[in-house]
C-alpha cells in the first residue's frame, strides 16, 4: 500500500534537511483518517534510520488549480512584455 514510501525516502534524504515538508492532496490521503499520520510515521521511521531528518506533511488545499494559476499569470506577464 505505501509502495511509494522507499522512493519518497531516498529524495528526502537526498536534500539533506534536518526537516522537509511535504505537501499532499488526493481523495485518500485527505480522507482517511490514519492515513496522514501512517505515512508521516513511516518515513519518519526510513529517514531517521539513515540520517538525521524529520518529514512533516501538510495539505495542499487543492494545490493543481494554484499551480494551474500560477501559471496562467506566468503566460499572461509574457505576452504583455513582448
């Protein structure tokens, strides 16, 4: 279930931060009420192991659309500066 917990450790580990935040957003990880703090644990858990680090993660509050504004701001400065 949490397959992708390994390859999400070895980038985390790969920053070398004493804390990384990871945002999240998706149906079951928002919904489930264990799940946040399942996952947390379990990387917590691998990246502690190796190194120092600690992850914390936090809703992203329906992060596609804000990253679908940015960029239409981003197109929309361009074409007023050409």
């Amino acid at each position: 279930m949490f397959f992708f917990l390994p390859a999400l450790s070895v980038f985390v580990q790969h920053l070398a931060l004493p804390k990384t935040q990871i945002a999240y957003d998706g149906g079951l990880i928002c919904k489930h009420p264990k799940m946040v703090r399942l996952i947390e644990s379990y990387l917590n858990i691998i990246c502690e192991a190796k190194q120092q680090q600690k992850c914390v993660l936090f809703s992203a509050e329906n992060g596609s659309s804000i990253g679908g504004a940015i960029l239409a701001k981003i197109v929309a400065q361009q074409q007023f500066t050409k």
